[in-house]
C-alpha cells in the first residue's frame, strides 16, 4: 500500500460527490485558508451532523479525493466551491485544526472486479434500465447527452456517473461511493434502480387515476352541451348534402371542364366537398377557395401561337445585339434543329454561359420575341430548397406553388419562354437538392406530368421552352450540365463596346431620359471611359456611366443652363469623377519577378510572380494560395530549365546546391488552368539569368515538359484587364492568336510564340 498523504478535509452534511462528476459545496469561509483553485482536496459525507474527532482521530472512511475549480459566490461568513470528483481514497487519520476545520492522511486504494463478465452483463442491463428511469421520470432530453457519454469499457465511471444523476437518498449514495467491489456495486446499483422505476410507476398510476376522476366529473358535466352541439353539426351537414350553393355548383362546372384525367377531378371534387361541408368563417375553407381560384387560372388549354421564323429571329437579334456573330449563329442553328425534330427540342436545353453584362438575358427576350411567345425569369440565385421549385405540400401554412408553375399561372400560357437564371447559383443543404428538381423540371420524359406538391395534380409543362443562364460553367453540378447545350459568350471587344456605346446604348438611354439634344461620344473618349471607369467584359458598368452623364444632363437641362453636345476627356472627369481603375504599378525593379494574366470566373486580374535562389540542395519551395496543378507546372517548368540549360547560357549543374523559392503574391486560390505556366517559366529564368522583365509585360499561357506553349480560355478578358493596368505587351500562345482573332486596342502588342526557346530572345 503507498505511503498516506496529507491534505485539507471538507466534511458536508447536504452532498456527496462521485468520480467523474462536478458539484457545487457551500463551505465556511474559513476554509478557503487552506486552499486555493486548482488544489487538491477530500471530501467526506457525515450523516450524523457531529464533531467528527477532538484532535485526532485513525478512521478507514472512503473519501472523495477532488479538485477545487472555483470558488463562487463568495459571501462574509460563506462560500460556494465548484469541486470536481477525481477517486476514491481511504482516510487514513484525521487531525483537528484551529477553527473546526480538518486535514487528514489518506492512501490510494484500489477497485476489484472479480467477475468480469458478470460485471458486463449487469452494466448492459443497468443501462437499459437507466433509459426506462429517464422515461418514467420524463427527462429524456437532459439524460440523452448523459447517455452518449456512458463507456461501457469503464464500468466503475459508469456506476459513478448514473448514481450521482439518481434522485435517490444521500444513504444510499454514501453505500454506492463505500463499495470497492466493482461487481457488487454494479449488483447494488441495478436493484436500486429497478426499485426508484416501481415506486415512480406506482405513484404515477395514483396520479393518473386522480386526473381519470376529476376528467369525468368534467366530462359529466359537459356531455350534454357536446351532444347537443354534434347533433346540430349532424343536422347541418344532412342538410348541405341535398343542397348546393351557387359558388359550390360554379366551381364544380370549372372543374368537369378541366381537360384532366379523371382521377384529377376526383381528387378535386373531393376538395369541393370538403368545402361545402366547412362553414365561411373557416380558415380551412379560405385556404381551399385559393387553391381552387388558383388551379382553375392555370393554362390548361391556353397556348401562345408560336412559329420558329429563322428569318424573323435573325433580324431581331441583329437589330437588338451588335457584334456576338457565333452566339447568334449558334441560337439560329439550334432553334432551326428545333423546328425540324420535335424530340431534338425536348432533350437538349439551352444554356448562355458568359460574366454578368454580356446580353445573356436580353437574348432570351429576343427570342421568346421573335417566337411569339410570353417571357418570363425565374431566378435560382440562392435557391437552397427544392420546395420552392417543385412546390410546398399544402398541409404547411402559407404553403405556395413552385416557381414553375407560378411562372405558368403569371403568363397564362402553356407554351411561354422561361429563362432559368444564374443556373450555377443553386445551393444545396438539408432541404434538398433543387438541381434534383430540375433535372426531373428539363428531362423530356417526366416534365410531360410534373407534379408540383401545391397542385396535387400533374401538369404538362412539356411545352415550355427553357433557356438557362450562368457565370460560371464549373460551378454546375453535373448530371445537369450534361442535359444542358452550351454557348458560351466570353464579352465584348473594344471595337464591339464602342459600336453598343454610339449606335445602340447612347440612343436608348437618351430616349429614356427624354432628352433631345443630340450628345456625340467620340471613339476615342468611349475607349478612354471604358479603360479608365469600367471592369467588366460586358456592357453594365459602360451603361451605368452613361446614366451618370444623362442624370447630371438632366439636372442642367431643368435648371436651364448650358449643355455641351460634344465631351472631351478632360471634361468627361465633371461627369464620372476621378478615374476609378488604378494603372498596375511595380516598384520592384528585381530580377525573378514576373507577371502572370489569370482570371477569376471570366473577369481578368494580374498576378505578380517572384523567383529567388538561395543555398541549398536543389529542392523546390513554392509559398502562396496555390493548389497542386500549379505546384505541378513549377516542377514542369524547372524540370525544362534543367534539361535545355545549354540552349539558355547557364551550366547543367546549377540547382544542385541552390533551392528555387517561387513566391505567388495573392489571397486569391491560385489554380490550374488559367495558364501560369508561362510566367512561372519566365519568373525562374529571370532569377536565372539575372536579367530584369520589364515591369510592362505580362504573360498568358500554359506549359509541357517539352516546352510547347498551349494556348489558354478567356484570354479576351485578361488582355482587357492588361490595357487597363498599363501593360504594353502580353506574350501568349502563338495559337491563341490564330484560334481567336483578338481584337485589341492599338495601345497594347500581342506577341505569339511555340516554344519556350523563343522566349529566350524576348526577355
């Protein structure tokens, strides 16, 4: 047995504390003397309320060796301490102190479990035994987190654990906390449960039966006025049956006139009924009428006179969309596969992929205009429920229709255009999964009888021509890009947004604000708007300047003074302010540094790239928010620098005793794909080479081991975003050039190369 320890003694007459469990203590305050939080010390149950010794006293009493976490409340002549069961120990000797308080020696002592097995058995049941007293003692919700912290594998904090949770007498936790023997305390612990469940049960049964006769004496008393209440309610209702109101019998011929199968007007008929039987006052009848006025509103019949002119349609999107020739060609192609299969139209979906401004919306409108037929949007931006799509069942209240069939109900047609915008917007959580909804909303099989929850009654919504939107194509789910055909609309050139300005936007927004004075915008000066007020690829942000200018037009024109017809760009600043696109400027003027175009969605930015060698072994160190691909490109890149050092003027060992770090200079998550590779090669050569890029280049491209240069996507917008920090010459991808025919303005060069060799000659 280990030597015995001395420590201060804390007797209670109110309490008893278990292992494993935490408990309040109200003390004198003189204890606190011998103790501080965080310090150790025993704590002991006496029953009898008595001086325990006169001065010393040996005793083999349990104890509770525990652990002062805080002291509470702390009062003149009390206080409250939060204590904490650690384990059993046996009191050794106890001694008097001055004051009435105690210290007493103690040694650790051991549990036995001599029948392991039979100790499992009887925690199984003890257990099941624990969940039936939470039940019979109504507190499930407290006990279930007891529960999930219950370890089988420890059967003595177990015990400890449901005995301190018990409502059971302090003498019968004292024997509990007494019993070494783990067998026999598991033995003790489920009698005494199996005995607190009877005598809860046995007193609930009296309570019952207390409630059961004061419930009849209630009953007695109000049984003749139920009677006579239900006997009238019968009366009323024999007398409904014979005879029908005339709201009753309009809604009923609405209904036989329904082109639906029968099992739809009967399940309408049997809400008909079910109104007739209700009084007006009713909210159920109320709730019913609106869903009869709404799905008798429905276009069941109802269909635009719709015919696809080719002709026509091209003429309407020439004279509402300058420029956007292949996204009009392909609109034509597929409107023309339409036209000749019937089934073609049903399984492939249209979807206008491109940033926010480019005309996607307004194409659509074009359309459903040429076809003859209503439009309607119906934005899924932030949809996180599928009820909102397929509709919410009509026992909830302020229940609705989806978004479909609403959309149906507003234009009254069977057959409208319905663009479902931001398509890559849907979120998805615990309500459901609203592209579920939509693959069943698009998918030519089932959209024949799509069933909304509000309706209760399928609908062919088969006729609909659906077009989708969306910014970002990788952020649609799957399944659903493959019911979808993409055309994608990367934006506007420069030539292309100066031709919208003067012969489309300037004469639509004078007309909307009621000015006649014929303004000029010369190209020039649009080009200096666009690079100096505007991001976008699209037209938004140029037409938001517009407003600007014809607002503070306006102002002058009520308060009758001068108008100028013609701007300049040193009088444009009166009307837009301050240039609000800042010019890239570098004051590093290192080698190792490069700039990397790159963009994020389909709007360009610029990253600046820095290289440095330092001592070493010949590892790689790249630092920034990239993911693996990029990581990967580095390797490339090194790896090519490597293996062709001759052909760049430096000798074939010099990695082997420097590291390369390559730092990515931006919070932005750096990814693959948007052609790093060019700039991370020409980042490393410079701090190679010792040369200096200037700070007026940028690059566009993605790289192979071999050292061909792959052209990248959306380079459109990146050389925008470079004309508009100041950068003078992009190299990029010889075969960009050729595939894409950019248009870019006469300020910045484009220069296009095969191989990685070449570029030894350009920087």
């Amino acid at each position: 047995m280990s030597q015995p320890l001395l420590l201060p003694l804390l007797v209670n007459q109110k309490k008893i504390i278990f292992p494993s469990s935490v408990c309040q203590i109200e003390t004198e305050i003189d204890f606190l003397e011998n103790i501080s939080p965080n310090s150790e010390l025993l704590f002991i149950f006496n029953t009898n309320n008595k001086k325990l010794v006169s001065k010393e006293h040996h005793t083999t009493t349990i104890a509770i060796k525990a652990e002062l976490i805080e002291c509470l409340n702390k009062k003149e002549s009390s206080s409250t301490l939060l204590l904490e069961g650690k384990k059993r120990v046996q009191l050794k000797k106890i001694i008097k102190n001055k004051n009435n308080l105690y210290t007493a020696s103690y040694t650790e002592v051991k549990e036995t479990n001599k029948n392991p097995q039979k100790s499992k058995e009887l925690a199984h049941e003890i257990l099941g035994l624990f969940k039936e007293y939470l039940d019979t003692t109504h507190k499930e919700d407290s006990g279930e987190a007891l529960l999930s912290i219950l370890d089988l594998r420890d059967l003595s904090g177990l015990t400890d654990i449901i005995s301190s949770y018990l409502l059971i007498s302090l003498e019968k936790k004292q024997i509990l906390l007494e019993e070494l023997d783990l067998t026999k305390r598991l033995e003790m612990l489920k009698a005494i449960i199996t005995n607190e469940i009877e005598n809860l049960k046995t007193t609930q049964k009296i309570e019952n039966n207390i409630d059961e006769k004061v419930n009849s004496i209630l009953e007695k008393e109000q049984r003749e006025y139920w009677l006579k209440t239900k006997l009238k309610e019968i009366q009323t209702e024999l007398d409904t049956s014979t005879t029908e109101t005339p709201e009753i019998e309009s809604y009923k011929n609405k209904i036989n006139n329904l082109p639906l199968p029968p099992s739809g007007i009967a399940e309408l008929h049997k809400e008909l009924k079910k109104l007739a039987k209700l009084g007006a006052d009713s909210y159920e009848s109320g709730s019913i009428k609106v869903y009869l006025d709404f799905l008798l509103n429905l276009p069941w019949k109802k269909r635009d006179k719709s015919q696809i002119s080719i002709a026509k349609v091209q003429n309407l999107l020439n004279k509402n969309h300058y420029g956007l020739d292949e996204v009009k060609q392909r609109i034509l192609e597929y409107l023309a596969t339409t036209k000749l299969s019937k089934t073609r139209s049903l399984s492939n979906i249209l979807c206008l992929v491109g940033p926010p401004g480019v005309g996607k919306t307004s194409l659509v409108k074009s359309i459903a205009k040429s076809l003859n037929r209503q439009f309607v949007s119906v934005s899924l931006a932030g949809i996180n429920d599928e009820a909102e799509l397929r509709g919410h069942r009509r026992v909830y209240i302020g229940a609705n229709p989806g978004k479909i069939i609403a959309s149906l109900y507003k234009t009254k047609t069977a057959n409208p255009v319905i663009l479902l915008d931001e398509l890559d917007k849907i979120a998805t959580n615990f309500k459901g999964d609203p592209s579920s909804a939509l693959l069943e909303i698009l998918d030519p099989v089932q959209n024949k009888a799509f069933f909304d929850h509000y309706l209760q009654i399928p609908f062919n919504i088969s006729e609909i021509l659906f077009i989708c939107t969306a910014n970002n194509l990788s952020d649609i789910p799957e399944p659903l890009l493959n019911r979808l055909e993409i055309i994608t609309i990367t934006g506007y050139s420069f030539k292309e947004k100066i031709e919208v300005v003067k012969h489309y936007l300037l004469p639509k927004k004078l007309k909307e604000y009621g000015i006649k004075i014929p303004l000029k915008l010369s190209s020039n000066l649009i080009e200096y708007i666009i690079l100096n007020y505007t991001s976008d690829s699209g037209i938004r942000e140029i037409q938001r300047c517009l407003e600007k200018i014809l607002r503070k037009i306006s102002l002058k024109i009520v308060k009758g003074e001068k108008i100028l017809k013609s701007f300049s760009k040193k009088n444009i600043r009166f009307y837009l302010g301050t240039p609000q696109i800042k010019t890239f400027t570098s004051t590093i003027n290192q080698p190792g540094r490069s700039l990397a175009l790159y963009n994020i969605g389909m709007v360009g930015n610029i990253l600046p790239i820095e290289s440095i060698f330092i001592p070493g072994k010949g590892e790689v160190i790249a630092t920034g928010n990239i993911d693996f691909a990029v990581r990967e490109t580095i390797k490339v890149a090194v790896s090519y620098l490597k293996q062709n050092a001759p052909n760049f003027n430096f000798p074939p060992n010099f990695f082997e005793n420097k590291n390369l770090h390559i730092h990515f200079s931006n919070p932005d998550i750096i990814k693959m794909g948007n052609g790093w590779g060019l700039a991370i090669f020409a980042s490393i050569f410079s701090a190679i080479t010792k040369k200096v890029l200037p700070s007026n280049i940028a690059f566009a491209g993605d790289i192979s081991l071999l050292g061909t240069v792959f052209p990248v996507n959306y380079l459109e917008q990146k050389i925008f975003t470079a004309t508009q920090l100041g950068i003078k010459k992009v190299i990029i991808a010889e075969k960009n050039i050729e595939r894409e025919k950019i248009k870019t303005p006469a300020k910045i060069e484009l220069i296009g190369i095969k191989n990685l060799l070449e570029l030894k000659n350009l920087i």
